[in-house]
C-alpha cells in the first residue's frame, strides 16, 4: 500500500495524519504499520475529534482506533469510542426507518425513486449501518414527477424548507441546482429531493434517464430499494466531490469504499460512460485522489487510463483543499478548479455565467419579489455576488492585518 504524505499536501498536524491513517487501516482491513505510528506521535486527542468531526469520519475513525490500536489508547478512550459507534448505529436506525417509511409512501404514489447516499450506501458500500454518518436523505426522481413527490412527501408530513420563486408546480423546477429540500419539523428530518444528478452549469453530467434505464434492485435489512448501477455510482460520488471541491474526507471515504465493495463493477462500461457524460477527467483524478490520501490500489488497466498529468495535478490540488487549515474556500480557487474540467470556450462561458448572473435558491431566500417582478433577480443576483465577494475580502484582508500587528 502506497503511503500518504502529509507533508506533500501541506498538512504537518498529527491529528490530520492520525485522521487519515485510521480511514486508510480501516478500508485495507489492517494496519500496515502507519496506523501504530501515527498513535506514536504527540498530538492532542481533542484535535482528533475535531478533525474527524469535520471530515465527518469518527465513526471510522472509532472504529480503526478500537480495533487496531487500542493497546496503545487508554481504556477510557476506547469505551469512548464504543459509545460513539453505539450512538451513531442508533440514529442511524431512526433514518432506516424513515427511509423505508418514504420508499413505501413513494411506492404507493407510483413513483420510481433511486435512493443515493444514506442508509442505502451505508449498507452496501460500508457494510455497518454505523459507520457512515449522514443528516439527511438523497431521493432521486424523474422530472416529471415532482410534483407528484412533492404532494407526497407533504402528506408525510414534510414542507418545503426554503421560499420558492413562484408557487405554481412549473416553479418546482426553477432550481438549476435540480433539487428541492424538504423537512418533516416534527421528526426532525431532511429530505433532499433531486431530479438531476448535478447542477446545471457543470460540463460533466449524469443524464436521469439513463440513470433510472441502468439501475438496479438491491435488498438490505428487509428492504428492496432502487439503486444506482455500480458504475454510474462510482461516476455520482466522483462528480459530488469534484462539485463541492473535496472539502471532506468522507466523499473520498465513500469512493473508496465502494470501489472495494460494489458486486460487478465494470471498469470498462465505467469509462465509456464516463467519456461519453464528459466525466473522464473527473473520474481520473478522483481515484488518483483515493490512491494518493487513501491508498486504494487501482487495476492496472485503470492506472493506466489514469494516467494523466493534468488529472494528477488536479489531485493534487483537491488534496490541498481537502486539508487546508483555516477559512473557506476562495471563490476564484473554487471556480478555476471547475473550469478545470470545462471541454471548451462554450462550457466555460456557462459555468461562468451560471455562477454570476443566473438566480438561484439564495436569491430567493435573501429577496423576496412577487410573481410580475421575478425577472429582477438577474439583477438581484450579481448584485449579491459583487456584495459578498467584497465583503469576504474586506473580511480577508481585516485578519490578515490583526495577524501582522499580532506577529509585530
């Protein structure tokens, strides 16, 4: 197993490195050595925690540590980490639940639904229903049944979370980001209902019908649910991470995890259809990201296929977002990074324009206008962008300046 250098990404904390070495024993099914030496350094457990917390890795984390080192952690730690697994198998329970309670009340309505993230993978890829944390759960649906999902949720007892522009069922689909999010307030549960695998504005895209067309049934815990074929799976948690620029671990986690778990996953049909959805790039790096952070070993053909300059060093600049310590992700990184997988001048135009001028759900929220004064948020909606990317410098640059008095 290759090894991780937490150094090559700027990363020089020892509860990072200890974060990252538990996640890699834990998917290798052992440790290698690296797992006892990251338990050898000085670092700070309460650090650990917090790094795995914002990786949303604990569970992991807890596990690896129980199971690997615990004759190198104390016993209140270990009893620790036992509670934490237990508390998350428990909340987890109450969200298989309310998944199969949703599935049914879908079922009834008579509409086709694909289960992505959640319980569905946790069972799957992770094999224990605790050792995935999620807050919410992904439903994939046809466009043209929206609002027939809409109205079924809300007899469930859900709303929608967020003012829409427009309340008619055309409005439904006003979000480019092709997705509504819903809450149950009583059970204190989000849905996230899509109708697109990703936003609008990227150049790589994972058509719905073709989604639906190559799905499968699986069977878990008594359950029979619509799932995303192995290979446009491994395409979805790709392109999810490369949209939200890698900032978690656990989308990596997730990747790799199921690159070592899915039954009959094509390599080769995974290819093709990532060429043809322009995802090849995002494919490439992606697994270069798992093999470099997390060690997953690639079949030779795929490393082969991998072998890319630019998506190594698109890997590597996802690893350097994936570990930055301090503050958001810069706009301009962000955007440069996207355009990165752009196929053309057309492409990048749209992403641009999309980001910019295009109104979306914040919009919405921030502004409220009636029905006849909708078109004002292409005002509405590079105004705020210009607002809050001087705000965020301003913001910058006012840190900077207490940390350079602070250092004289």
């Amino acid at each position: 197993m290759q090894t991780w250098s937490s150094v090559r990404h700027g990363v020089t904390y020892y509860e990072t490195n200890l974060v990252v070495q538990s996640a890699r024993t834990f998917l290798s099914g052992g440790d290698d050595g690296c797992l006892q030496a990251a338990l050898s350094q000085p670092f700070a457990w309460a650090g650990v925690e917090r790094k795995a917390n914002y990786h949303s890795v604990m569970p992991l984390v807890a596990y690896a540590l129980k199971k690997y080192g615990e004759d190198l952690v104390s016993q209140e730690l270990s009893e620790q980490f036992e509670q934490r697994l237990f508390l998350t198998a428990r909340r987890n329970m109450l969200w298989l639940q309310e998944w199969r309670r949703i599935l049914l009340a879908f079922e009834a309505a008579g509409i086709p639904v694909i289960s992505l993230k959640g319980p569905a993978f946790a069972l799957l890829a992770y094999g224990n229903i605790a050792l995935r944390e999620f807050t919410d759960l992904d439903l994939l649906i046809k466009p043209s049944d929206v609002s027939k999902a809409r109205d079924a949720l809300v007899r469930e007892g859900y709303q929608l979370r967020f003012h829409m522009a427009g309340d008619s069922d055309a409005a439904l689909l006003h979000s480019r980001n092709r997705q509504l999010d819903f809450i149950n307030v009583g059970h204190g549960t989000l849905i996230d209902l899509h109708w697109g695998a990703l936003h609008e504005m990227f150049s790589f895209q994972l058509p719905v019908d073709q989604l639906f067309e190559a799905a499968q049934v699986e069977h878990a815990e008594g359950i029979s649910f619509l799932s995303l074929s192995p290979e446009h799976l491994l395409l979805y948690l790709c392109a999810h991470g490369t949209k939200h620029c890698w900032l978690n671990l656990r989308w990596l986690c997730d990747v790799a995890c199921h690159v070592l778990t899915a039954r009959g996953l094509d390599w080769e049909i995974c290819i093709r259809r990532a060429e043809a959805a322009h995802c090849d790039l995002v494919l490439k790096h992606s697994l270069l990201l798992a093999q470099q952070v997390l060690g997953l070993e690639l079949p030779s053909a795929v490393s082969s296929f991998c072998d890319s300059a630019k998506a190594l060093a698109l890997a590597d600049t996802a690893a350097s977002f994936m570990f930055r310590d301090g503050g958001d992700l810069g706009y301009g990184e962000a955007l440069r990074y996207h355009l990165a997988f752009a196929k053309g001048w057309r492409d990048r135009s749209r992403l641009v324009h999309e980001r910019v001028f295009v109104p979306a759900e914040p919009d919405w929220q921030e502004v409220r206008l009636p029905r006849s004064l909708h078109f004002l948020y292409y005002a509405v909606r590079p105004a705020r962008f210009l607002f809050e990317r001087l705000s965020k410098t301003a913001l910058r640059t006012g840190v900077e300046d207490r940390s350079a008095k602070t250092q004289h």
